[in-house]
C-alpha cells in the first residue's frame, strides 16, 4: 500500500519521532530523535517524490547522514528519497522507511536517542518479517 502525499504523525510503538523543540540555532542538521509523546507531536509532511518519498518535520526534508537521520535546514537538495514499505503483518499502520541500499530506519533502544540508519534486517519467511525496532507507524492525518 503506497502513501498518499500528505500529514502524518510516526510513532515507534508508544513513542513519537520527531525534531525536538529545544535545538540549537546554528543551521546544522537537526537529529531525528526517539522522544517521549507527552514532550512534543509533531506533524510530518509525506510527499511523493518520483519512486520514493521526501520526508519533512517541522519544515525541513529528512536525510541519511553516515548513521543516523537527521532534518536538512540547507542543502535541502541533498535530502534522501526513501522508500516506505508497509508490512501488514507487523499491524495496520506498520511500516518500514529504508533505502535502496537495503539500509533504513531503526529505532534506539532508549527515548531522547537519535534514529539510526542501518542495514536492516529481514527474516527469511513469507512475508519477510522484521525486527520490532524497525517498525515505525506512519498514521495520516485528515
């Protein structure tokens, strides 16, 4: 099931990812955190962008930098186009946000840590089936 081009809110179990409110104001890449939900919501902008999608919080594009995820303030261009998969079997709104490099989205173990990007891991069963950390909850906003 592919993602129509909109808001949404990603949850990793009962915990929210997001920027943090609190960031310094340097023009550096803001890190994607793991954050506990009673300290921030916000809204991500998923947008359709060719084969892949574009994924924005609080304004700003979302890209792989070695290891982690982190939100572009400048050189928007660079932002990274992931690929979305819904993986049904892990619930209605599971799904995972990788590359085409089979590297993607893992969430940390602990809330205030930042998102990593790595090489996922995927059993070998049908449907493949992954680890809970890298499933994240993509639910749209009307």
């Amino acid at each position: 099931m592919s993602l129509e081009t909109g808001r949404y809110l990603i949850h990793h179990g009962d915990k929210v990812v997001s920027r943090r409110f609190a960031e310094d104001r340097s023009l550096r890449p803001k890190r994607i955190d793991l954050l506990d939900p009673s300290e921030t919501e916000v809204t991500w902008i998923i947008e359709k962008s060719g084969d892949g999608y574009l994924l924005s919080n609080r304004g700003a594009p979302t890209a792989h930098i070695k290891d982690n995820v982190f939100a572009l303030l400048i050189e928007q261009e660079q932002a990274t186009k992931w690929t979305i998969e819904a993986v049904s079997q892990h619930g209605k709104d599971g799904y995972i946000i990788k590359t085409s490099d089979g590297k993607g989205w893992v969430a940390p173990e602990n809330v205030n840590e930042q998102i990593i990007y790595r090489t996922l891991i995927v059993g070998p069963s049908e449907p493949p089936t992954f680890p809970g950390n890298q499933i994240f909850q993509i639910i749209k906003l009307e």
